[in-house]
C-alpha cells in the first residue's frame, strides 16, 4: 500500500439544510446536475420563524436533514441553483443552502482516474 497523497484543488462543498425527507430528492437533483455523491445527516433544529408560526403554539417540525456535496467549483454554480429550485428554498421554512470553498481536499484516487488527469506518473506494482 502506497502513502502517496494525492492533493486536490478547486472543490466546492455544497451544504443543505432541508426538512425532513427532501433530502434523496436532492441529492438525485445534484447528481442529475453532475456531482458524483454526497453525505446526508439528520439534525435537529429551529430557526426563529418557527417561534410563531405553530398551530396552537406548537413547533414547527423540527427535525432536518443535512446534506454536504463536494463538486468541481466549474459545476458549483449548477448544481447549487438546481438544489435551489427543487427544493423550493424560495419558500419560507423550506431550508438553507450555501457554498464553501475547499482549498485542499485528499482522499484514495484509484490509479486509473488519476492518470487520466496526470497525477500518477507511473502504474502502481501490486
């Protein structure tokens, strides 16, 4: 097994924070838009419209869902206005989404995608 790094630049990491449930339909949008997968959580919590707007002085539905998607910054912009409108982020309470700059980003490469983009220089022996 080789220790050798392989550093990549010019990521996004797209964050969503949606209600409860929306999040496969997300995560289908941005792959539909090109990104290649992403991490869902659940999460709980409360914004300060959910102070007033409950029935009969009950919460809102609390419980969330939070998406990370990392992209190439080249398809950010994309995916970030499809995740807009499917979810419908336009609508009050419906969630939040921003961006993130990555300045370095390392994880497994397998060697056939990295020669692809000259980051190997040789084939690994096994």
């Amino acid at each position: 097994m080789s220790s050798e790094m392989i550093v990549l630049t010019d990521a996004v990491l797209i964050t969503a924070i949606v209600q409860r449930g929306a999040a496969d339909m997300v995560v289908q949008v941005a792959q539909e838009a090109g990104a290649q997968g992403a991490t869902i959580f659940h999460a709980h919590g409360t914004g300060v419209r959910q102070k007033r707007l409950g029935i009969l002085g009950l919460t809102i539905n609390a419980e969330k869902e939070v998406i990370y998607i990392v992209v190439p910054a080249d398809q950010a912009d994309l995916i970030f206005e499809r995740i807009f409108v499917s979810a419908k982020m336009d609508t009050p309470g419906m969630g939040i989404l921003w961006m993130t700059p990555i300045h370095r980003m390392a994880t497994h490469v397998p060697h056939e995608i990295a020669a692809r983009f000259g980051l190997h220089t040789e084939a690994r022996k096994p």
